[in-house]
C-alpha cells in the first residue's frame, strides 16, 4: 500500500487487482529485451549498439513502478525521457556512411514522448485526442513491426525488438484507454484512437518513403495518402461526435466527401481529375493502379460512415431512429471492411477490388474496420437494454442478405470474367490475323515486282519498270518509305522515296551491319523475299527491310528492297480491328507501336505473334466501354438492401421495445387505477357503516373540522340542538 499526500495529510491508495497485476508485468518488456540482447539479436534495430534496445522498456516500466501519472511533474519527466530516447537514436552515428537505417526506433519514441506529454495539458478533449491517437499510433507501430520479424522481409525493416515491442504495445493502450471510464462511447473512442494512430502512420510512411508501413507489410496495393488523410479527419469527425458535437463534426467531412465523389467519377466515367495526387505525388505504385487513386469501395465505405455521422442525433440526444441509422451504417461499412479482408486472406483478388477495379489496400480494410465497429457501438449506445433476439436478429438477417448477394455477384463477375476473356481472346486472333495478313500482302506485292524485273533485259527497260512500280508501291502501301533497287552486292542502284521521308543512300551498300547482311544472305540463298527483324531505320524510326531477290538463270542478279516503318504499317493493317481495344506491340523491350490508352485496372492478355521477320509480343487491354456493370449493381443493390434491411430490423427491435415498455406501463397504471378503486368503494362502505352506526346510536354525536364548523352531526344531537 502507498499514499498520496493531499495537502499535509497523507491518505492511503488501495491498489487494485489490475493496477496489482500491471506492476506485476511492468518489467516483463525488460526482461525479454535483456535476453534478446543476449541470445537473439536478429530483431534488434540494425545500425545501433543493442544494449540501446533496454532503453524503451526500461523507461516504460520505470514510468509504471514510480507511478509518474500521478503527479504532473512525473509526467513530464517520463516525457522528456522518450523525447531524449528519440534523440539519442537519431544523434547516434551509422557504422558505415549512408547507411539508410530504419526510422521506427526513433518514430516510437517520438510518438512516446508527444503522447505522455500531452497528459501534462489537463482532461481537455483536444489533449485526450491527441494522446489516444499517438497511442493508436504506437500500437499500430508495435504490430507492424511485430510482424516484420515473422515474415519474410528484408531485416531491419522495420525492427523494434520483441522487448521495445511490448513496451510500446503497452504504453500505447495505456495512452488510448485512460480517463474512459467516467464518459460514454468508450468503444468508439478507443476505435477513434486506433484509426487515427492508424492514419497517422501510413501518413508518416509516404512521407518517409516506407514501403513496408504504407503497404502493411505486403507487396498489394498501398493505403493512398488522400485515403489516410480522409480515415485522419473522419477520425477527428467521431471523436467530436462521441463528444456530443454532432454539427462540429461534419465540418471535417467535407473534404472527405469531394475527394471520395471526385474518386468515383474517375474510376466509373473516365473523368480525369488527378484527384489521388492532389496533396503529393505517389512514388510507391503496385498492382497497375492509378498512382494515388482511392479505391471505390474505399470511396463508397467513406461516404457510408458521413452519413451515419451525418444520420446521428446533434447533442448527443438519445434519439433511437437516428442512432439506429447510424448503426445500420456502421453496419456496412464493417461488412464492407471484412469482404476485403477475407479476399487478402483467402488470396482472391475480386473481393478485393469489386471486380476489375482498383483494390482496396490491406490497411484501409483495417481503417474501415474500424470505422464500422466504431460507427456500430456509437448507434447502439443508448439502447443496450434490448433483447437479444433484437439486438442480433438484424444481424444475422442482414448479413445472410448480403452474403447471398454476395455469392450471386461473385457468381456473375467469374462468368463475366470468362466471357470477357474469351472476347478478349478472339479480338487477339483477329489482331494477328491482320498483321500477318498486312505483312504477306506486302512480300506478295515485292516478289510480283522483283519477278517483272527478272524478266526485263535490259537496264533500262528495268530501271523504266522499277520506276513506275515504285511510284505505284509508294502510292499504294503508306508503310513503304523507300524502293530500292540493288545490285547482286547490296549496292544501290537507284532509290525513290517519299517525299520528305527516307535517306538518300544512292551508291552506298545496305549490308553494313550483321542484321542487314544476314536478310541479304537469307534472300539470296533460299531465294524468297527476305524479312528483317525490327531494328532502327537511318531516319530514327522504328520498322523493317524486305528483300526479294531478282533472279533469272538460277542466279541473283539484284533486290528489292522495301524500307517499311511500323507505325504507319500497323495504323492501316489495324484500322478497322477491334478499334475499341487498346494494344501494343513489343519487340524484346522496344516498343514497336501503341494504340489507345491501356486501361489501369484491367490485366491484358499477351501472346506471341509472327510477323514483322521475327516473334513479337501482342498485349491486347480489354475494351472497357462496352463493360457491363450488372455484378457490381447487383453488388450495391445487396449491401444497399442489407443495411435497410438491418435498420427495419432494428427499428422494428426499438418499436416493439417501446410497446413492451407501454404495454407494462398501461398495466401497472390500471393495476394502481384498479387498486384506487377498491380503495375508494372501502372508504365509501367504511363510511356509511360508520354513518349507520352513528344515526342508529341513542346519545347525541357530531363532529367538527379544525376551524370547528360541523362535519357530522347524528339525529339525536340535532334534537337537542334544536331546543
């Protein structure tokens, strides 16, 4: 037993059983840093001495023993000590120059320091939000890096220490669950604390360049800044309303809902906003998403939650309907949060995404976790007497809703997926189809031309037709830059081109690279049009030669040569083929032609194809504009349909509540009406037998008042009166 002095008297505390068993634990962190530093020093921070690592658990347990929360200035030396903590680690030199050392020892002493010294302010509500939310922030921290130790990351990513872990994990919950007991909405303000300090931390990662916090320790997705920002201010949004400052916290949802609407114009019309990078630019992208574009289930679980604040009574009034609106949000929000979390847990990609669409990153499923359950206790505050079958029966009903709508939609989405890959598969075979096509059209057209030449004679018959079938070839193929025509050697005879377009290489040999010799060698050995692979013409541009050897007497006397560029070849061949789909063509790593303008959420479909003298790559993006949203309707219909449903439910649990109420106090009120009755039928049968007795009696009686005038006066005292 202790005291706390009270002026000059000292009066004795009584501990607890659970301030008894902290104490008990207080030096637990201590000792499992003490043998981590001695046998497993793995996941200790690197780059610092490891007997640095006692220092956490040691201030935290010196602060339990010594009771410093009770006395201010205590407070605000155990402060200062976490402060001189994130110091030492930042000071503390890096055993090899550039050494990029992981920030988490120092965050979680600076968040220690801030929150424990904002206890020294007093209970004011801005006080408590900001120790609770550095509280969520080191709790957050804590299981971040509890979990890099357990996973197959690089070491040091984010290492604490299983010691400096629990002293944090401790510290933080003491941060978010103290002064709780005396004012309502407990559950929501410690859901408050856990999603700010939950925002807060993926703020400070992209701040920070920290793929491993802002992605949740996974290789998915990122919780985007905007998204952090706007879990950060709904936060700050429920802790007013907890605070019963309803009209106070819509204020800091207004930002919310712009970027939320403004996100979903982009990813369902198309708009392009830029929306995902107003604040910063996103330097951290996975899975092919729109740097810094909010997910629209993120967006739609966003909106939900503002109306529930929306939907919640001003004041804190205990207004059923409204509370009950705010928990069917709530409700929501909490299914929408765990459709996500099981599509990571179960590895499907769908749940995810709803669909094609931008996912949902692992640590914005936990936000809106949070939300919901926070949302759910709120609205369920001032009617925790209901019946159990009230209280669970929306429950239960509403999430079979949703989960049978939810098993119809991925149903739908799996067949719409296998019938847009199948689409996306022939639109593929008709692509090919025009390029080899286009390509054979054109060797056909060059062997035609190197045949009529091999039947000419003379040089100048020939150089008349050459002349006359160049012009026609350049008039009728746009692909075609240059006919030449060449000696047996490579050398070239004579040249017509485009206007504008192709070098001048009159007298000069073509063979004067490997590639280039290699087409010749081919069209003279097997004496059929040779082809090139894709290379780099003189002009700069990217295309090919064709060869078609002129032969006459079983002897190559010349070629023609076509110079050919890609991007006119493939604009004609593919003018009129699946002009809704955007594609590529790549050679190894070049890019040989691109049209349209893939789009970010949908996988493309990538196949080898031949032509163009060698195998090149097809990438073929589904065509978005005919996209039919019947799963993702279907989808919104059921969670719209499961919260309304959840919220008749619980209104009809508040109604008959209220009946029941009614119901037993008419009863008790007739019972007392009943009983008032039979009362008043005994005095009035008290009464005249009284009477009876009294009229019946032969000595004169009566009665009379305190202001002595006559009550009762019995026959025979009215005869003597008389006289």
């Amino acid at each position: 037993m202790e005291s706390d002095r009270i002026g000059n008297r000292a009066t004795p505390t009584i501990e607890s059983p659970v301030e008894r068993a902290v104490l008990a634990l207080a030096g637990l962190p201590l000792l499992v840093a003490l043998l981590e530093w001695l046998l497993w020093s793995d996941a200790l921070p690197g780059g610092w001495p490891g007997a640095l690592s006692l220092a956490a658990p040691l201030l935290a347990g010196a602060g339990v023993y010594c009771r410093a929360d009770r006395r201010s200035w205590m407070i605000l030396a155990w402060a200062l000590g976490f402060a001189s903590l994130a110091v030492l680690w930042l000071a503390w030199p890096a055993s090899t120059t550039g050494e990029l050392r992981n920030p988490a020892p120092w965050l979680a002493a600076m968040a220690a320091a801030i929150g424990v010294g904002a206890r020294v302010g007093g209970a004011a509500p801005a006080v408590g939000l900001v120790a609770r939310s550095l509280g969520g922030f080191l709790v957050a921290l804590a299981l971040l890096s509890l979990l890099s130790v357990f996973d197959d990351s690089p070491p040091g990513t984010l290492a604490l220490g299983l010691g400096s872990i629990l002293a944090y994990l401790a510290l933080g919950s003491w941060l978010m669950a103290r002064d709780l007991v005396p004012g309502p909405f407990r559950m929501l303000r410690i859901c408050t604390a856990l999603l700010a300090g939950l925002a807060l931390l993926v703020m400070t990662g992209w701040w920070l360049h920290l793929p491993y916090v802002v992605q949740g320790g996974t290789d998915y997705v990122p919780m985007q800044f905007n998204t952090a920002l706007s879990a950060l201010l709904i936060a700050i949004s429920l802790r007013l309303l907890a605070g019963g400052h309803r009209n106070l916290a819509l204020l800091p949802l207004a930002p919310v809902v712009i970027v939320c609407v403004a996100s979903l114009l982009e990813e369902y019309t198309g708009l392009l906003l830029g929306s995902g990078e107003w604040l910063i630019r996103h330097g951290i992208v996975a899975e092919g998403v729109v740097p810094g574009r909010m997910a629209p289930n993120t967006a739609t679980a966003y909106l939900l939650a503002c109306l529930g604040i929306a939907l919640a009574p001003a004041g804190g009034k205990g207004s059923p309907a409204r509370w009950s609106a705010t928990w069917a949000c709530g409700f929501v929000v909490t299914v929408i949060a765990l459709i996500v979390l099981a599509g990571y847990l179960m590895q499907v990609p769908v749940l995810r995404g709803w669909g094609a669409y931008t996912p949902m990153a692992l640590m914005t499923a936990v936000a809106m976790l949070l939300i919901g359950v926070g949302l759910g206790a709120g609205g369920s505050e001032y009617r925790r007497t209901l019946s159990q079958r009230a209280g669970w029966l929306p429950l239960v009903l509403a999430a079979a809703t949703i989960g049978v709508s939810l098993l119809v939609w991925f149903a739908i989405d799996r067949d719409q997926a296998s019938r847009r890959e199948a689409l996306l598969q022939r639109q593929a075979d008709l692509v090919e189809q025009a390029i080899q096509s286009g390509v054979e059209d054109r060797r056909n057209a060059l062997r035609r031309m190197a045949l009529r030449m091999a039947d000419r004679v003379g040089e100048a018959e020939r150089l008349d037709l050459f002349e006359l079938d160049a012009s026609i070839y350049l008039q009728d193929f746009p692909a075609f830059v240059s006919m030449i025509w060449t000696s047996s050697d490579a050398r070239v005879l004579r040249q017509v081109s485009r206007p504008g377009e192709g070098v001048d290489m009159l007298g000069r040999t073509l063979d004067f690279e490997p590639m280039r010799r290699q087409l010749f060698e081919t069209a003279r050995r097997t004496g059929e049009v040779g082809e090139s692979p894709p290379l780099g013409l003189l002009d700069g541009s990217v295309g090919e030669l064709l060869a078609a050897p002129i032969l006459r007497g079983g002897e190559t006397q010349g070629f023609i040569v076509s110079v050919v560029k890609y991007e006119p070849l493939f604009s004609n061949v593919l003018a009129n083929v699946v002009p809704d789909n955007a594609l590529e063509l790549r050679y190894r790593d070049q890019l040989l032609y691109a049209r349209g303008t893939p789009p970010p959420n949908d996988l493309p479909m990538t196949r080898p194809v031949r032509g163009a003298g060698a195998t090149i790559q097809l990438v073929v993006w589904p065509d978005t504009t005919s996209a039919t949203p019947l799963a993702n309707v279907l989808l919104f219909t059921g969670l719209l349909t499961g919260g309304l449903v959840a919220l008749a439910l619980r209104l009809a649990g508040l109604a008959r509540a209220r009946a029941e109420v009614a119901e037993r106090r008419g009863r008790e009120l007739g019972e007392q009406v009943l009983a008032a009755e039979h009362a008043r039928l005994a005095l009035e049968q008290a009464e005249q037998e009284l009477s009876s007795v009294f009229e019946s009696i032969s000595d004169a009686f009566y009665t009379l008042d305190r202001d002595w005038r006559f009550v009762f006066v019995n026959p025979r005292a009215e005869q003597l009166m008389r006289r």
